[in-house]
C-alpha cells in the first residue's frame, strides 16, 4: 500500500509539474505573438502612414531606423527567436524600402546575421535543423556552388547575391517552424505588413502606366513591384483559408479570418499580378482535390471572392483591375502581351540553350543570363521585347536552362519533384494542406521570377517544413514532435 501511495504521489507531482509547464508555455507564447505584433506595428503605421502622404524618402530613412533599434532592442536582451520572426514578419516593407538602406545587399546580411545570432545563443541548432530537413543541405549546396561558379565567371560579387536571400529566409523559417507559436506569429505579420504597405500605396495608385497596386512613382523614386506585394498578400490568403488559420493561431477565430480576408482579398485583387493570382488560385485547387472536409469551405471562399472582385470594379479602383483582367484574358492580346514580354524571354532562352549540345549540358554560366538576352534577342526576328538590352530572366527555370544548362536544370526539377512528393504525402497523412499549397506557390512564382527573394522563400520554406525526415519514419500517423507547427497540443518550446 505505502508503494502504491508513493507512486500515487509521484504521478500527482509530475501531472501537476506538466500542468505548470503547459501554462508557462501558454503565457510566454502570449507575450510572444503580443511583443511581435506590437513591434511589427511601431514599424508598419508609423511608414505607412510616410508612404500614404508621399513622403518616400522619409519614409524610407524612417523604416530603416525604427528596425534598426528594435532590432538591437532584442539582440541585447537575448531574445533571438523574436528576433528572426520580426525580420520575416517585416518583409513586404524590406523589400518595397531596400533602396534607401545603406547598402543593397542589406537583406543579405541581416539574414545571415539573424541565424548566425540564433545558433550562437542556440547551439548546434541550424546542424540539426540541415539533418532533419536533408533538402535543404542540398539546396545549400546547390546555391554556394552556383554562386562561386558565378563569382570566378564575372568577378562581381553582386550578380548571383541575391541567390542567399531565397536560401536563408528558407532557413529562418524552418528554425520559427520548430514551433507554430513562432512561426505563427511570423507569418500573421507578413499579412498585417503587406495589408498596410498596400493600403498606403493605394493613393498613388495612379502613378504608374496600367494603375497597378504594389508599385509607385513619388519624390523621383520608383518603388515596389507588384509580385513583391502580390505574393505576401497570396501567402497570407492561404493562411488565412487553408487548414482553417492554424498556421496564423487563429483555427478557433473564424470572424477575425473573415475580417482580415475582407483587405486582403481585394488588395491581391488590385495588385493584378498574375503570378500572385495563380498562386492564391493554384492553392485553393490543390484544398479542393485533397482535403474532402474543405470542398464546402472551399466553395463558400470562393464566392466570397468573386463578390469581393466585384465590389472592387465597382469602387474608385476598379479601372486598374479592370484593364489587368483585360491584359491577361483579352481575346485581342498577343502572348507576349498577356505575358509582359516573357514569352520572348522563353523564345530566346530555347533558342540559346539549344544552340549547341556544349551548351545544352553546361549553359553559358551563372550570371550571364542577362548577356545571353542581349545577344540573342537580335538573332530571332519574332522578338520584339526589348531586343538587344540586357535584360533579366524571369523565370528560375530559364535561368538556370541557360546559365547551367543540364548540369543544373535536372538537379533543380528533380529536387522540385521530390518536395512535391513529400509535401503531397505529408498532406494526406496529416490532414493539412498549408505546407503543400505554398511549395506549389514557390513552383508556380519561379516560372515567372528568379525566385531568388525572401518573398520566395517564405513559401519556399513553408513547404519544406513537410519534408522533414522524422515525418516519414516510425507510426505515421502520430504527430511528428511536440513543439512543432504540425502538433495539435500546446506547445511546450518557447518555455525550453
């Protein structure tokens, strides 16, 4: 009796040490997503606000202060987690803004700097983050040996720079993905960061040719693109729909998701950029096909889209979506035309990989994509877009076709083929279809970008969060570990 009283005893102490532990999680998991939203604000109203008014400039000098000393604020405390969740979280304004940072390669460094600060404070943390998510090391591998091929090929440093912003914002995610209470966050701030960048481009709307929401002219500067606000707000679309907002800690909100769906929905809308249309649409086909207990949902969001479109013809907005519809579905518009010029861009990049079978297995090397456009657009009398200028390939595949030939184009879409294996698996096992949606996403953006942008791999890293090794050994039809975004009980890794 007195051993049955002991171990009695010993299960009390320990449920009620387990208890306490769930409930310290609990807290600092508030004080996280509060302590980030509040500084995810003092950065985006105060510049937005700058931005609305016309006051670019200031508003540039502004956000790179106001982040600035908010950033030191927590690498003086220690606090490297909010740190890396606030530099994801503040991307649409990083990247509308960068022109006015010190240097150009900004976004580059503060990366790196977040994650070398984390595994400094963390130990070992980024190794077993590569060993867990074996794709990634690749994808490293891939992106150091691209870039080096590069740096001896054209001796410039920044040609290929860009390439480290795609890997280590896929780094940074998978580091916030150990926990949904990180990585929540993280992702609730893109969509509060690009709502405000695209409410404050929106009085100048009209600043630029075909009145598209996402790029300005004030004070002499160009600013933004509409794919660099388009793909932020898709993202934050899906998250807001797919798996109900468990990825924004928001599955128990349903009038806070239909809320903030209202500006987002509209402001993608009248960013009229194709490539954040076929994400959004290209995720809401993929719920639709693999998750039965979403058609209904799924249905019900799409009506309220098209409601919301055609709220947006009608509002003072409406001419700019209108003539984006028209670029792309007109019956009178060329390819070319509904492509704004790529498909020359494939035209000339098939003709300058075929050229030759040297050509055809090693490329002309990275870096050169632009100075094969510029040869090569002379030579083919069909193309009309800007023939004989330097000019970037907008797409990831056409770019690495004619900068690395076979030699990385088939490493590439193999390792393409294999997430999408494992992002579609882990859907189907784990009833959850955020992950697969956004690798898709990343699919989809890289036929018409160089994906090689933090905005890119968001998505990118998201979907990697499916490939995890751990995820495909053992029973697998448990949750992978406690503390990860893909468990449904509380987690307990902010307390560690």
């Amino acid at each position: 009796m007195a051993t049955v009283g002991v171990t009695y005893a010993e299960g009390q102490t320990r449920r009620r040490l387990e208890v306490r532990d769930e409930r310290r999680a609990v807290l600092m998991s508030r004080r996280f997503q509060r302590s980030l939203m509040i500084q995810v604000l003092l950065c985006a109203i105060p510049v937005g606000g700058l931005l609305a008014v016309g006051m670019a400039r200031l508003a540039g000098l502004a956000y790179w202060g106001l982040f600035t000393l908010l950033w030191l604020r927590l690498a003086i405390l220690g606090r490297h987690r909010e740190l890396m969740a606030l530099l994801i979280a503040l991307i649409p304004f990083t990247n509308l803004l960068r022109s006015f940072a010190p240097f150009f390669t900004i976004i580059v460094v503060l990366l790196s700097v977040a994650a070398g600060y984390y595994n400094m404070l963390s130990p070992g943390t980024i190794w077993q983050v590569l060993q867990r998510y074996r794709m990634v090391m690749w994808m490293f591998v891939f992106v150091i040996v691209y870039y080096i091929w590069s740096l001896l090929l054209t001796g410039k440093y920044e040609v290929t720079i860009r390439i480290f912003e795609l890997a280590f914002s896929v780094l940074l995610i998978l580091i916030l993905g150990r926990s949904r209470e990180m990585l929540g966050p993280a992702i609730a701030g893109v969509l509060i960061s690009a709502c405000i960048v695209g409410l404050a481009m929106l009085p100048h709307i009209g600043t630029v040719a075909g009145e598209r929401l996402g790029e300005m002219v004030v004070q002499g500067y160009a600013l933004g693109n509409p794919v660099q606000l388009g793909i932020p707000l898709a993202l934050s679309f899906l998250a807001l729909i797919v798996d109900r907002g468990k990825w924004l800690n928001l599955e128990h909100h349903l009038l806070t998701r239909v809320l903030l769906l209202i500006p987002t929905v509209t402001l993608l809308a009248l960013t009229t950029s194709r490539a954040s249309w076929l994400v959004a649409i290209g995720g809401l086909v993929a719920t639709l096909l693999l998750s039965h207990r979403s058609r209904v949902r799924m249905l019900v969001i799409i009506g309220f889209g098209a409601l919301a479109i055609q709220l947006v013809l009608m509002s003072p907005f409406g001419g700019g979506l209108q003539r984006g519809i028209e670029r792309t579905f007109g019956e009178d518009r060329t390819a070319g035309n509904r492509t704004s010029g790529r498909s020359d861009q494939w035209i000339v990049s098939y003709y300058a990989f075929t050229e030759s079978v040297g050509r055809m297995i090693y490329g002309f090397g990275p870096g050169m994509g632009q100075d094969v456009y510029a040869s090569y657009s002379r030579r083919i009398p069909t193309v009309e877009f800007k023939v004989g200028s330097r000019m970037a390939l907008h797409s990831l595949y056409m770019q690495v076709g004619v900068e690395a030939g076979l030699i990385g184009l088939v490493p590439l879409l193999a390792w393409l083929l294999m997430g999408l294996y494992r992002t579609i698996r882990w859907g189907l096992i784990y009833g959850m279809q955020f992950p697969l949606v956004c690798f898709l996403g990343f699919i989809i953006v890289a036929a018409t970008t160089s994906g090689f942008d933090t905005v890119s791999g968001s998505l990118l890293g998201v979907g990697l969060l499916a490939t995890s090794r751990r995820s495909f050994s053992g029973d697998l039809t448990q949750v992978t570990e406690p503390g990860t975004p893909f468990d449904h009980r509380t987690s307990v890794g902010l307390a560690r």
